[in-house]
C-alpha cells in the first residue's frame, strides 16, 4: 500500500514538474524532487528513469550534490513571473485581492530562487 502511495504521489508530481517547466507560477524542481524522493522509495525502475533524463535530471542532480539551482532556470523564472504580473496588472478585470495574492506568492518564489547558490 505504501509503494503505491508512493508511485501515485511521485507521478503527480512529476506531472506538475513537467507542467511547471512551461508555466511560470509553478515551480519545476521542488516536484522534480518530490518525485524522485517517492521514486526512491518505490520504484527503481521509474527511478532510475527519472534520474537518466536527459532533461529532469539536471535539476535533481544539482540540488541534490550541491543545494545548488542554476542561473538560466533563475532568470527564466523571473522573466516568466515579471511577463504575468505585466499581464495581471494590465488586467482590468482581475480583482485586487488575487494581485495581492500574486505578488505575494512571487515575492516568496523569487525570495526562494534567488538566495540559493547558482551553478
């Protein structure tokens, strides 16, 4: 029961890893790590996977030898969240409260990013 816990909450994550590295309010590592914390305990196979990707494991790998998150990654995330504040400032029709909530959420993302070592 436990493995299976496992592998359906590694996949989740996985699935937001992957959807997070195209948006820009979701953050790709912290569920690149999640999943391969619950691929560890559950699956070598899947495992194994995730850590010989050629895309996913660069992230993992970084932060798991050296609490390091690179440079490009940082300053994408920036530019990504600075173009949707652009945007949800722009807006006319979002309400103040989920700008205050937005800014809020950035603030801590970038907060985050931004005081862990760069590779």
């Amino acid at each position: 029961m436990k493995r299976i816990f496992l592998l359906i909450i590694g996949f989740l994550s996985l699935v937001l890893g992957i959807i997070g590295i195209f948006l820009p309010l979701l953050p790709t590592t912290p569920f690149l790590l999640v999943a391969a914390f619950c691929f560890a305990r559950s699956s070598e196979r899947f495992h194994r996977w995730l850590m010989s990707h050629p895309v996913l494991s660069p992230p993992i790998r970084d932060w798991q030898e050296r609490g390091v998150i690179r440079t490009g990654p940082k300053l994408m995330a920036t530019a990504m969240l600075s173009l949707s504040a652009c945007f949800l400032f722009l807006s006319e029709k979002a309400p103040v409260a989920g700008k205050a909530t937005f800014v809020i959420f950035a603030c801590c993302v970038l907060l985050f990013l931004w005081t862990r070592k760069s590779a």
